[in-house]
C-alpha cells in the first residue's frame, strides 16, 4: 500500500509549490538545450532564451509529481516531463506573435518575436515542436509500447483535438459572443488538455492502472479548467510586474474570458470548486497525494 497522508491536511501556511521538481526540471532543460551545437547560432540562441526564460514547469512538474505519487523515481520520466516543457514553450511563443496575442513579454522579458524578429521566432517555436518527440524518442527509457503512448498523448494534446483547436477558437472568436459551452471548449483545448497530457504520461509511465489513470485524467480536466480560470482572472486583477506579461489585454481585444461572461466573482467560485474536485479524486486513491493536492491548491494563491 502507497503511504496516504490524509492526516497531514494542507494548510495556508505551507509550501505549496514543489520547487524542487522545477529546480530538477531546469537542469535537465539546460542539458537538453545543449545539444543543439550544430544547429545556426541564431537558432541555438532563442531555443536557449525561450527555454531558460523562468516559468513554474507546472506542466512537467505536474508529470513528475504523479509518478512521485506513484511510487516512483521520478528522476526516470525527465526527459518526457522536459518534452512537455518544449511543447508549452512553442505554444507561448507562436501566443506571443503580432498575428496571435501580440504581447511583447512573457514572464517579464521580451517575447522571443521582440528579442530574435518574427521569422525566427517562428521557426523557433516550429524547432521546439518538432524535438519534443525527439526528446521522449531518444532519451526517455521505457518499452516502445509506453513510449508510443506517450507520443500519442503528447501530439493530441497538442494538434486538431487539443491546443491548435483551443487556439483556434481563441482567435477565431475573438471580438465575439460565444456560448458558455464554446467557452468552455476553448478553455479545455487551449489549455486543459496539455496539462491532461502531463498528468496521464507520468501515470502511463510509471505503471498506474487503468483505474487510476482513468482517477487521474479526471483529476486534470479539472485542474486544466481551474488554471485557465485563475489565468483569466489574473489579466484583469494583476500587473504586468507581478505577472510577467501585458495585463488586461483580454479586454482590449476583446477575448472571451470566464470574468468577461460570468464575473469576477463567479469564476473564482467556478475555480475553486474545479480545484475542490480535482481534490477529492486524488484523496479518494491509494497513492501518496499530498503534493497534488498542494499544487491544486496551488492555483487558487497563485499570483502570476
């Protein structure tokens, strides 16, 4: 039996963040981002600057917590965790681009499109897209059949059922009146489903069972839906200071938001009662927990 530590209840006062596992995540991100020797030194640069540009690693963070939870080494699933990293990086630089969100910063530097021109961004984020895969093909030790799997997770996520769909409708509708439905499929593209991904490629590969795959998938649909919430909320609440990006451009150009059709107020009680689920799914399983529930809650404190 996993050790439970339903007796050590999470409180304010706690840390809630594993900073340990970002901090494991960066090393091995500043490994990866070494290979590249032979690629154009222009290339190497951006692919360094946009990696290495701070971030939480929530999404590979995610990743190595369930296996931690498991059981597990974590230490194993780096390079699929670091995989993930690559794919939400290209995702924020093409988000950055004057075609998309047209934002200057992120995570309060230049976007790489200010720093290197729009081509190379482009082709930067393309770069990072494509070694994703390289990085679970080459460096992630496990039998092909796990390995396949986590592909597959990683390119739906990722393509016309995932984040492009999400994006998509983003842009597609912006400016205009969506259902509360529509909304809520953009919202579970755009960004449910690579934390969905993160989640279920720790589980596949540290052996969860079916049963507790199925726990933790929906464990992450909730917390997709909360993190997307909570960064909804932020745009209107926070500064360009405290969350490294231009603020309250959701509402300038006019983007569809929780806050914009439900209020401030609601959506942080829609958001919260995501992350109280996602809680109880994870309390209610025999593995040790305590940390998924830390970075749950995590998401209600967070401030950028």
């Amino acid at each position: 039996m996993y050790f439970s530590s339903k007796k050590n209840k999470v409180t304010d006062k706690d840390n809630l963040y594993p900073v340990f596992l970002a901090s494991e995540i960066n090393k091995s991100l500043i490994y990866y981002t070494g290979k590249y020797r032979n690629s154009p030194y222009i290339l190497r640069k951006a692919i360094e600057y946009s990696i290495r540009n701070g971030g939480k690693r929530f999404r590979p963070v995610l990743c190595l917590l369930v296996s931690k939870s498991l059981g597990k080494d974590y230490h194993n699933i780096l390079p699929t965790a670091c995989a993930i990293e690559f794919i939400h990086t290209y995702s924020l630089i093409h988000d950055d681009l004057p075609s998309m969100d047209n934002d200057d910063f992120r995570r309060g530097k230049p976007s790489c499109h200010k720093k290197f021109g729009e081509d190379i961004a482009i082709l930067t984020g393309d770069t990072l897209f494509a070694e994703a895969f390289n990085l679970v093909l080459k460096y992630q030790i496990a039998d092909d059949s796990k390995k396949v799997r986590v592909l597959k997770e990683i390119a739906g996520a990722s393509g016309a059922e995932g984040m492009a769909a999400g994006q998509v409708v983003d842009v597609y509708y912006t400016g205009k009146k969506i259902s509360r439905k529509k909304l809520e499929y953009m919202d579970n593209n755009k960004t449910g489903k690579l934390i969905s991904a993160s989640v279920r490629c720790g589980a596949i590969l540290s052996g969860a069972s079916a049963e507790d795959l199925d726990k933790f998938t929906k464990y992450s649909e909730n917390l997709g839906l909360a993190f997307q919430i909570t960064d909804d909320i932020l745009d209107v609440t926070s500064s360009r200071d405290v969350i490294g990006k231009t603020s309250g451009k959701d509402s300038i150009q006019n983007k569809n938001t929780f806050p914009d059709m439900w209020g401030l107020e609601k959506s942080k009680a829609i958001a919260e009662e995501k992350i109280n689920n996602a809680v109880s799914i994870v309390e209610s399983m025999d593995i040790d927990y305590e940390w998924l529930v830390k970075i749950a809650r995590f998401l209600i404190s967070r401030k950028a």
